[in-house]
C-alpha cells in the first residue's frame, strides 16, 4: 500500500486546513498545486478535488476584496473595466438610467420625458423576454421605422385617415357603446394601425429592394417599434393639444399622463406586433400582386383594428378592458411561437422563467 505523505491528512479533512501548521503557511497557488498533485496521483476523488479548489478560490476572492479595498474590484478580474466599456448591457442600462436627464437637459417637459423613456423601457422588454432572432435585420431598420411613424405618420396620414374616417370618429363622441364601438373600429382602430402599419410595410419593402429578407421574428418587432414609437409621441401631442381633457371627459393632467404612458405603450406595441406579423406573412409569402399582398395583410390589420377598438369602446370598464388587453397579448405571444417555429427558433422562451 502506497504510503501517504505527511502531509495528507491536512488536506483530506475538509474545514481544517488551515489548522495544520504543515500548511498554514502556503498561498492559495500553493495549496491548489498541492490538490491537482494528491488528484494526478490518485489520492483524492475528482469531487473532493473540485470542492477544495472551490473553497480555495473562495476565500482568496474573499481576502483580496477584503484587503484590497476599491481596487479589489479591478484586481480580481484584470481589463475588466475595457471589457464593461465594450458591452452592450452596459450601455443599454446606462441609455435607459440616462434617459430622464439627457430628455430634461434637452428641454422636455417631465411628463412628456416620461412617456418617451416608459416607450423605450417597454421596447428592450420586449427584446430580452421574448428572445427574438431579428434574421435579417438591422438596427437601422426600426430606427427607420420609428421615424416613419413620426413623420409621414402622425403628421401626414394619420390627420388624412381622420379626415376620410370622419363619420366613424363621430360615433365615437356618442354615449351608446353599441354606437361607438364601430366608431372606434372602422375610425380609431383602422386610422391608427394603419399608420403604424404603413412603415413596417416601407421598411421590408426597403429591405427587399436591398437585398434583404427579413425574417418573421423581425417583422413583428418592426411592428413592436412602430406601435412604441406612434404611443410615445401621439401621447405627446395629447397633453399638448387637450392638456386635461380627454374624449370629452375631465382629468388632471397627471391623471391623463399616468394613465397613457402606463398602458398605450404596451397596447399599441402590441396591436402593432399582430399587424407586423401579418406583413411578415406577406413578405415571406414572395414577390406577388399588390392585391395578393392586401389579401394577406388586410385581415391581420382588421383583426388589430376590433381589438384595438373594442378596448376603447369599453375602456370605462376595468373588467372589459383588461379582458381584451389580455386577448391581445394572447394574439401576439402565439405570433412569435408561430415566427419561432417557422424560422426554426426555439419557442422555449414560454417555459423560460423571468427571476
């Protein structure tokens, strides 16, 4: 039987090894070059091995954050710093915690800094839960689409559908829901989703005319970015135009803002998100007639359009607005499964947990 070193038993009996006064003067590489010696030969598990390491490089960490004070924080992880500087996590964190400020050095009132930030807030959100694969897609393509929401959209089309849908609009001012849900249907809902609709469909037509596909998965995140970026600034424009009125009914001018960057974000987003599918359909379906491509993206639009105006119609009801904000979201998760599994991604992210 081979004969053990003397000093074995100093480095078998776990939660002692610092007591042996044969070893109490080694350093951490010491002690590890030790372990991987008694592992080479054979005299301990791989488990006791991994769990000494383990406890090794633990209390090492512990001593040099201990004893080495700020600069700890550098010396345990060298070029740290270059590598925090060079990632986007760090970035997007510090855009996000920045926001508030650099909207308030520019001159935004607070309220409308807000409703920008609680807009780009939702837009990351929805990146980081939902795991899109943007096949295709470059960053500039929802920036694009974003500002084409602004401008041709709520300056020039969205005044143009309300002008066409004057008829519908006016239902809306009545008291009778049954009066005023094709109000907001065949008015507001087609207007709006309309003109979020008419970037997504811009920006794939761009892409194509480049040289580029872009995938189903990034078509309903164009549409996402649509429906965020036609909140934020329609919000905008409500508390200037109407202040502390609206539809006719009297607010404080908090109660108008909390209430829009709270919810329009996140339902707009995801009117725009179903829309965006159906002209991801329509895109990947090939070139074809333009009646082929309104066959395809028609329905989709009238299908956000109900929903959109069956929330307005009973937004007065917390039971009936809630219930259609979460068949909403219903339509738009099974979209990116259904984008997922056509393009061949994982649609694990439903089994996925948050915290």
């Amino acid at each position: 039987m081979r004969r053990l070193p003397a000093w074995w038993p100093c480095f078998v009996a776990a939660g002692w090894v610092t007591d042996c006064d044969r070893v109490a003067g080694m350093d951490s590489r010491e002690l590890l070059e030790r372990y991987r010696a008694l592992h080479e030969q054979g005299l301990i598990s791989e488990e006791e091995y991994q769990l000494q390491v383990g406890r090794i490089k633990a209390a090492e960490r512990a001593r040099i954050l201990e004893e080495g004070g700020v600069a700890a924080l550098f010396h345990l992880e060298p070029g740290i710093a270059g590598r925090v500087l060079s990632s986007q996590v760090f970035w997007v964190v510090l855009v996000l915690a920045m926001m508030p400020f650099i909207l308030a050095f520019l001159g935004m009132p607070p309220e409308q800094g807000m409703i920008l930030y609680f807009a780009f807030l939702w837009f990351f959100l929805y990146l980081k839960l939902f795991r899109f694969n943007l096949i295709g897609a470059f960053p500039l393509d929802f920036g694009t689409a974003a500002m084409l929401v602004v401008f041709p959209g709520l300056t020039l089309l969205l005044p143009a559908f309300q002008w066409l849908l004057g008829g519908f609009y006016a239902l809306t001012a009545t008291r009778v829901p049954l009066l005023q849900w094709p109000g907001f249907v065949f008015g507001v809902g087609i207007a709006e989703e309309t003109t979020k609709l008419v970037p997504v469909v811009l920006v794939l037509w761009l892409a194509r005319r480049g040289g580029r596909r872009l995938g189903l998965q990034a078509s309903i995140v164009l549409g996402i970015t649509a429906g965020l970026a036609f909140a934020g600034f329609e919000n905008i424009l409500y508390t200037e135009r109407f202040g502390a009125r609206l539809f006719g009914l009297k607010f404080t001018l908090q109660d108008v803002v909390l209430s829009r960057l709270l919810m329009t974000p996140f339902l707009h987003s995801v009117w725009a998100g179903i829309t965006g599918f159906g002209a991801g359909v329509a895109a990947a379906a090939g070139p074809g007639s333009f009646i082929r491509g309104l066959r395809i993206v028609v329905p989709w639009l009238l299908f956000a359009a109900v929903l959109h105006g069956t929330y307005d119609t009973f937004s007065f009801s917390p039971v009936f607005a809630l219930v259609t904000a979460a068949v909403s979201y219903l339509v738009l998760t099974v979209a990116v499964v259904v984008a997922k599994h056509w393009e061949g991604d994982s649609a694990a992210f439903l089994g996925g947990k948050v915290l």
